[in-house]
C-alpha cells in the first residue's frame, strides 16, 4: 500500500486548479444509464472511485472512451446485464447508484447490498422504500437488492431523513416513470443539483432544483444526441486546500472553484482569522502568517456545514488559539482521526458525537493510518503543520477522492512524497 511522507512546517503559497467534484461525478456517470444515446461528460476528476464506477458500467456492457483530458464518452445504448456485483460494490457504497437507473430503464436491477463503513452503518432503506412507494418489487436475498418494475410509477415521497445518493436514485428512477413524482425532504447539496441539471440536460423534466421538493415529470425516453455536461467544481476538494494555507499561515489562490456552494465552510474560516476574497470561479483565502483561532462547527445536510469538511476542521482547531467544538450530526462514527492526531500531539476529547479540540503549540509529525477519505485528508492537513515528518499509511482512501493530491500540495511548496509499496 502506498504511503505519503509529509515533512511540515513550510507555509503553503501559490495556485491551483480545482478538479471536478467526486460526489457529482458519480451520479452522473450513474445517469447515462438512463440514456439510450451516447453522452459525453467533462471535468472528470481522476480518482479510484471514477475508475470503479467505470469498472461498473463496463461490466454491464457500457461502452466508454476516456481521453487524457478525462473527458468521458458514455454509450449506454446496449447493456448486457443490470448486476453490480459484490466486490465492486463492496470497494465504493455509491455503486448503489445504478439501482435507480438500471430499475427505470431496464425494469429490472440486481444489485449487492453495500456493507457498513468506516463512518456509520450507513443503511439504503430509504432508496428501497422509495422505489417500493414507486412499485417496484424488492427482495433481498444472498446479499442482493433484487429489484423488478415493469414501469415506475410516480408518487409522493417523503424522505424520512435527508439522503444525498437516496435523493439522487430517487431522482434518476423517477424521470422514466409514469406520471408525476414529488421527493419532498430531499437533499440540496449541490452535487443533486448538477445531477439534477444533467438529467434535464438530458430530456428530463425536473422542477423545483436546489429546494427540497423536487417535481419530476416522468418522460417516456431520455435521448438527447450530443450531449456534452460539465461536473462542477468539487466544493470539498476546494475546503481541503484552503485548510491546507490556513493550517500553515500561507496564502493560496484557487482557480475554477464554486464560491456560490462554499458559504458554510468560508465564514468559519473568516472566523479563524482568515482573509478571503472571492470572484464567480475563483477564491484566495491568505493567513498572513497568523495562527488561526478556534472556530465551533455543527454539521447537517446543505446548506449548513459538510460532514465531509468536519475532520478538515478538527486539524485546523488541533493546532489553533483557543478552544474549538466540532459536533457530527451526520453519521455516527466519523471520528476515526482523532486518535491519530492524539498520536501526533493533539489535545482532543471525544463525548459521544462531540470532538472538544484545545489547540496546542505544535503538532510533532508521527506514523498515523488513514481510516476514510476525509479523515487521510485530514491527518495530510496536520502534517503539513507538524514540526518533523509524517508517515500517512494507507492512502488508497485519499486516492478515491483527491486528484493528485501530493502533486498539488508540491505545486504550493510543501515537502510531500508518495512512498510506493
Ligand atoms: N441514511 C439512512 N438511510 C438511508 C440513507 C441514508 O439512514 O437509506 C442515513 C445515513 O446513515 C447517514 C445520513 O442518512 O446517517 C446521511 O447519509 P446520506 O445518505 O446523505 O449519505 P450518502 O448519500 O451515503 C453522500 C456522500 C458522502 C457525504 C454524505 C453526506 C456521495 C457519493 N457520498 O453519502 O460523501 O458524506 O452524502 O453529505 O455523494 C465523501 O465524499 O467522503 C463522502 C462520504
């Protein structure tokens, strides 16, 4: 297993590009199942998940042409088969992703039930009673989602919990039914508006995106010719390196981000002493050497502040003036970091969902193992600021998710090398 050496200390300066983002990406590539013509998607970061997904669509029979760009050509036109096996889905949870499409289009859909995961059990009972409600016949049986459909039906859904990838397979099963279907408590993270945005793109009729109740109009086909869709910017990618030139008191400039999706994560860094400028695709957040100073966060589903920035901002408070209270209302157990950074000095108390950090001085660099995708980022974050050198092990969870990442944090002067197995 590869692992990452960071050498911390050095104030993080310079400019990046941001890649598309993981978490719209995915349901995308989901999407085209749906389509009977080929699609063509650009700004497709390059990252493990993206190479499982396609792994995925492959074995059903998709045909896909990827250039150096990563702009990807989909032709779902012929399938073989509509199963996503275990060992797929076993490596990736949002391979439960196809359900929706595989069910709408084909009518049927075979597919592993993901297991738990680092972060909490992370159940699929509101897809599955979500497509049940639309008349579909599940059974689970063998460690299978057997799904069958001769048509979707629309109806009125009413999410018992707000679910990202719940709302999107609900969203995308429910543009082939018939009639009309309402998903009311419905995720409005922005990665269910780009998808939402596609599948109009696409043919669908989808009203009421961004809010939580989305209207869908179900249409007999979706088969636009020619289309090309742009992910969006990855919001989380984008929260990551302006942690990194906090952490360190540096200065960074990062180029094609979406400041609109951010407003969350950037007015608690406002609070930890941060400037930051915005432009439409465009952010520099610069420290101007200062240390910063604790901030509290709470997360919840969109608007309010990212589960997936919370282990990002534990580092921060690890190494700030002041006390800091991070509470996870998300999932029940995304504090696998905290150990680590205890290994490395941090002065951090776990109550139930609460992280209570009191910054010290310095962080001293370790060996630490990266347990999740946030989490490996994370522990990179408390590297950077460490005094001496960090042995990440186990960055294959860092691979799914950041594209490039030690090639990127090179480019703004930090001393990180990945270490082959
Ligand atoms: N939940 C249920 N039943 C369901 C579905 C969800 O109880 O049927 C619960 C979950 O256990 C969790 C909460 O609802 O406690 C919210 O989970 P959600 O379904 O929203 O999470 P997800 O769709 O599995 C996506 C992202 C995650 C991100 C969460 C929350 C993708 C592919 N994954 O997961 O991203 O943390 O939404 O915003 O979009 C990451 O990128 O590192 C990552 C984990």
């Amino acid at each position: 297993m590869d692992k990452l050496l960071i050498t911390g200390g050095q104030r993080l300066s310079g400019e990046l590009r941001i890649s598309g983002a993981k978490n719209a990406a995915l349901p995308i590539l989901a999407a085209t199942l749906l389509s009977e013509k080929p699609v063509s998607i650009g700004n497709v970061p390059h990252l493990h998940d993206i190479t499982t997904t396609l792994e995925l669509l492959g074995r059903m029979g998709v045909q896909f042409v990827v250039d150096e760009k990563m702009n990807i050509e989909v032709d779902s036109g012929t399938i073989a088969n509509c199963e996503a096996p275990y060992e797929l889905v076993r490596t990736m949870r949002a391979s439960i992703l196809v359900l929706g499409p595989l069910l709408a289009r084909f009518g049927e859909a075979r597919v592993s039930l993901p297991g738990g995961c680092a972060i909490g059990t992370r159940p699929v009972d509101i897809h599955l009673d979500g497509l049940s409600k639309m008349g579909a016949d599940i059974r689970v049986e063998g460690g299978f989602i057997h799904a069958r459909a001769k048509r979707l039906k629309g109806c009125r859904l009413v999410l018992e919990q707000v679910t990202v990838t719940g709302t999107e397979n609900l969203l995308m099963a429910a543009t082939l039914a018939s009639g009309t279907t309402y998903i009311e408590n419905a995720a409005k993270e922005p990665e269910v508006t780009d998808l939402a945005h596609f599948l109009n793109k696409l043919g669908a009729r989808i009203k009421g995106i961004g809010t939580d109740i989305l209207e869908i109009e179900g249409v007999e086909k979706l088969d636009t010719e020619n289309l090309h869709y742009q992910i969006m910017p990855d919001r989380i990618e984008t929260g990551t390196y302006l942690i990194a030139a906090a952490i360190t008191g540096g200065r960074v400039k990062l180029k094609n981000a979406r400041t609109d999706t951010l407003d969350a994560v950037l007015d608690k860094l406002s609070e930890a002493g941060a400037d930051i400028t915005t432009g439409t695709d465009w952010i520099t957040l610069d420290m101007h050497g200062r240390k910063p100073k604790a901030v509290s966060v709470r997360t919840a589903p969109y608007p309010a502040f990212p589960t997936d920035m919370q282990a990002q901002f534990t580092a921060l408070n690890a190494i700030a003036e002041g006390v800091g209270i991070i509470t996870e209302t998300v999932f029940e157990n995304r504090y696998m970091h905290v150990q680590e950074m205890q290994r490395m000095g941090a002065n951090i108390r776990l109550e139930s969902n609460t992280a209570i950090c009191t910054g010290v001085a310095r962080l001293t660099g370790a060996p630490v193992m990266a347990t999740d995708l946030r989490a490996s980022a994370s522990l990179v974050l408390a590297a950077l600021a460490a005094e001496g050198q960090t042995l990440v092990d186990r960055i294959y969870h860092i691979d799914r998710g950041y594209d490039h990442i030690e090639e990127k944090l090179s480019q703004l002067g930090a001393t990180i090398r990945r270490i082959p197995r």
